[in-house]
C-alpha cells in the first residue's frame, strides 16, 4: 500500500497521528500543497478528489477519507486499538468521530477558507471550484467556539472522548484545537475538562 499525504495539515495530521501510536511503516509521499502539488495531473491522476491524505491499497483501490483509512488499517492492524475493542464503542467512536469532523474541522475550513485570498474560489476542498462566501466565517467561528464549550460539559471528569482509552476520535480533536492558531483561535482557559484532556492525550499520544 501507499500513502500520499501532507504531514502539516490538518487531515493527514489526523492519520499521521493514527500511524505514530501503531507503530505503523508505511511508504509515503509527500504532496506539497504550498505549491500545489494536490492540484497537479500526476497527483490527480492518483487521486482525483486532488485531496490529502489518500491511500492506495495493495490492490489498487483508493481511500481519501482519513476515518476510512483508519478503519482499513485498524483491520490490518489490530494492535494498540484506536477504534473501540466492541460493537457499542466502535460504534461510539465512530460518532464521536464524524462529530468532531463536522462540528470543528469543517467549522475551522469554514473561518479558513472564506476570507483569505489564498483559497479565491477554492472555499472547499476538493475538484470543484466554488467561490468563497464571507460571512461563513464568522459562522465558523461561532461554531468551534460553541461546539468547545458544548464538549467541555459533556466530557466532564472523564479521560477521553469515548471512556478510559484514547481513540480515533481523541486524535480529531486534538488536531482542530492544536490548528486552531491558523485561524486565531484557541482552546479557552475556561474549558478546565478539555485543558486537561488536551494534557491526557498529548501524553497518550506520545
Ligand atoms: N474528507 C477528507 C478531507 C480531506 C481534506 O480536506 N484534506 C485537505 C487538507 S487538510 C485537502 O486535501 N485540501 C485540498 C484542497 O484544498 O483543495 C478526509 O476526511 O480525509
């Protein structure tokens, strides 16, 4: 199999953490998106959706979607489970993690992509052109604030997302509060539960 990606954004980020806690070896390339590299024919020609990461299966079969790629390689590779050990907490993880992926991330791409004249008609990723529109940022703003706040409360006292163990869906969060700089924002003092799992996860991770 083969991995194309990008370690510094976001997405890849998601994975490359995925693979660091298993212990994973995978051939790698990188895709510089600083000068485009996604949008070239040889990287389309792999991957039409010109996005990262991507992962192309000893069979030839492309994944683009990061909880896909894991999913395969939980299968692959059951040690250190990052995906739930039973039906009820994959299934928990695996809400948690779609969660995280719309509420944040999509929320961050939101303030990211809508002002800045680097992303002119590139507001999403992906193949499509589509014009920015303003005022989507200060939606996507108003969203990650919240949705931290609303994750604070729900976490409570307990370690991680999903119970006693870090997850797929641990790493997701981390990653919006860790990007969240590019968009000037950040995790508030206020969120003690979170601050503090920020610390069990960086930890777990490491
Ligand atoms: N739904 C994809 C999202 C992948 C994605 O959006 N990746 C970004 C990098 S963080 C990208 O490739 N952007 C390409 C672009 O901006 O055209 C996933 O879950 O992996």
């Amino acid at each position: 199999m083969h991995i194309y990606t990008f370690d510094s954004a976001p997405n890849p980020r998601r994975l490359g953490l995925f693979i660091a806690y298993k212990g994973l070896e995978i051939p790698t390339t990188q895709i510089d998106m600083r000068s485009n590299a996604h949008r070239d024919e040889a990287f389309l020609a792999i991957n039409p959706m010109g996005t990262v990461p991507a992962l192309v299966t000893d069979e030839g079969v492309l994944l683009t979607e990061v909880i896909g790629i894991c999913d395969y390689l939980e299968s692959l590779y059951p040690e250190r489970p990052l995906m739930g050990r039973t039906p009820l907490e994959r299934a928990l993880v695996l809400s948690w993690d779609h969660r995280i992926y719309t509420s944040l991330l999509e929320a961050f791409a939101e303030m990211l992509r809508n002002r800045s004249p680097a992303f002119a008609n590139r507001a999403l990723p992906g193949p499509i052109d589509i014009e920015q529109i303003p005022e989507l940022e200060h939606r996507g703003r108003k969203r990650f604030r919240g949705t931290l706040e609303l994750l604070n409360e729900e976490l409570g006292d307990q370690p991680f997302l999903c119970g006693d163990s870090v997850t797929v869906a641990d790493i997701g969060l981390l990653v919006a509060i860790e990007t969240a700089s590019w968009v000037k924002e950040s995790l508030p003092d206020s969120c003690t539960n979170l601050q503090r799992w920020l610390q069990s996860t960086r930890a777990a991770l490491s």
